[in-house]
C-alpha cells in the first residue's frame, strides 16, 4: 500500500531561534522540532531553489525531533518539512518557507487560490478539537498487499468486528461515510503468520454546506432582498465529517471572467465592494480538511442608482 501520512501543517509545534552564517557563501537556520505524539521518529526537509516544484529535484535530509542546525547550500532559498511516524506513516509538507525570511515577522500577503488540491496518500491523519487525530481513507477502495512478495500466502480479514474472510488479494471498498475497524493477518506457504494488524479510520465523502447572512436583515419586496452597502455580509460552512478547511470566492464583475478563487476572510466583503462599483456575482463555495469541494454558488448583486 502507499505510504500513510501524518499532518504536518501545523507549525506551531516548532520551537523556533534563528542564525545566519556568512549569507554571501550559504545559510544555516538552528530551530527545534517538538512532535507532539508519541510515535513521531524522524522528520524529512526538502531544500528547493525555486517555489515551482513541478520542475526540479529537491535537495533533502532527515533529522531526529529536537534541536536543528539546517545547513542551506547556496541556491536553495527555499524549504519545508514533513514528519515521519513509526510505519513509515508520513505526515503532511508544510508550505515552503523561504531561507532569508524564515522565524522573522512578515506581513503575509492574500494569495489566490489556483485550485484544491487532493490528497494521495491512502489514509490521512486530521486533528480533533481535543488534541487528537482521527485518520481518513481517501480512496474508497484499498487493497492489502503482503510487503514481502510470495507464493500462496492467505490474508484473513475482517471489518467493524464482522465475520473473517481469507483471499490472496482483497480488493476493499468503503463507500459510505462512517467509522472503520480493519483487522488482517497475512500467513505464508510454510503457515508462519505475522502480527495481526488493526488499523481505526473514518470515511468522509460529503462535502461541506455553506451559508451566507447579512448582519441586519434585508428588505423584501416583490421576491427580491434590499441591502445596504454597509451591511455586512457573513458567510458560514458546516460539515459534518471532517471539518471545515477554507471558505473560498470569487467575484466577476460587471459581467467580466471570474477572478481566482480566495479565502473568505472578516475583510473578504469590503474588499469586494471596493473592487467593484458595479452590478458583481459573487460564487462561494466551502472545502473540508479532505478536499471534498462543496458545488459553489452563486449570488448575484444589483447596485439601485438613486435619484
């Protein structure tokens, strides 16, 4: 099977101290990485020179949780890291974090939203309120594939405490939403069977809901709703598997193409009215921690000339 990861998004587990050696000939960045679980081993760092990933080969080293000192050859301006848990479970890549600026406090400017992107590892660890992770199946069908290659070896497996059942190759589909027990124990020609192996996850295949609300409410008149430009507009999502990530729009105005697509934010409806003096359709739609996309909608708003 493909590796499973580990979230690695959040990084406000690092503990961070900055230091440059001679920045004319190379870098290094001395920081600390604190994991916080238990079966957390290692952590792999990519070095990029640019920000496309699509067309070169990153530089990349391994490190021990704790205390790091990251030499950057010169070139590489660029990194991110990932952790890795026992299994070879490996978690998310943070965003790529420039050399020069990384732990200094910069303004981050609001960038659009190409597209979401999918997950592919098989299983995905997403955190709970409460501290915890509950992994995810992003596929809906897996199969269970001996790590060492033989002959007529038997897999006994079962699934949410159900009767076992025994193939050389199951093909396992999960298509309803909901909560799993995999359990399964692979047993070679000779009858020498390994560990029984359990494995807890949950299915999510439903996208999010949004909503929107104005701050006071609008007039109705004839069918049609009457605001004011200074009443704000509230935008809401809600899901009901794995959470909400971001609230995307977009806006065409005027009747020209869509913009890109960003990241509803407090200041998101200002910033709309102010690019926009005219008649704009707004589209809004919600994504979970999944990537499960929510069918946008569409809002269209009218400005009234006064007389």
């Amino acid at each position: 099977m493909n590796d499973w990861c580990y979230q690695l998004k959040y990084f406000y587990l690092l503990c961070i101290v900055i230091g440059f050696s001679n920045p004319l000939v190379s870098k290094q960045i001395q920081f600390s990485l604190v994991p916080d679980r238990d079966d957390i081993i290692q952590y792999e760092i990519e070095l990029w020179k640019t920000e496309n990933l699509e067309q070169e080969i990153p530089f990349r080293v391994l490190s021990n949780p704790g205390p790091i000192n990251l030499f950057i050859p010169d070139g590489y301006e660029y990194f991110r890291i990932r952790a890795v848990a026992k299994r070879k479970v490996r978690g998310y890549w943070t965003e790529l974090y420039q050399t020069g600026q990384f732990g200094k406090s910069v303004k981050t400017k609001e960038k659009p939203i190409a597209k979401v992107q999918a997950k592919t590892d098989v299983l995905v660890p997403i955190p709970t309120r409460e501290g915890a992770s509950e992994f995810y199946l992003t596929t809906n069908k897996i199969a269970i594939v001996p790590v060492t290659i033989g002959k007529n070896f038997r897999i006994k497996f079962r699934i949410n405490g159900g009767p076992w059942q025994k193939d050389s190759s199951p093909q396992l589909n999960f298509e309803k939403d909901g909560s799993y027990r995999l359990e399964y124990q692979v047993t070679n020609e000779l009858g020498v069977s390994d560990g029984m192996q359990v494995w807890e996850f949950k299915v999510d295949t439903t996208p999010p809901e949004s909503s929107i609300r104005f701050l006071n409410p609008p007039f109705f008149q004839r069918g049609t709703s009457f605001i004011s430009p200074k009443n704000p507009l509230q935008v809401f999502a809600t899901d009901t598997g794995s959470g909400i990530n971001t609230i995307r729009y977009r806006t065409s105005c005027k009747g020209a193409p869509f913009t890109e697509y960003y990241v509803w934010n407090d200041s998101s409806w200002a910033d709309i009215q102010s690019n926009c003096l005219d008649n704009f359709r707004l589209e809004i739609s919600a994504v979970d921690r999944l990537g499960n996309e929510e069918i946008p909608k569409q809002i269209l708003f009218q400005k009234m000339k006064q007389d």
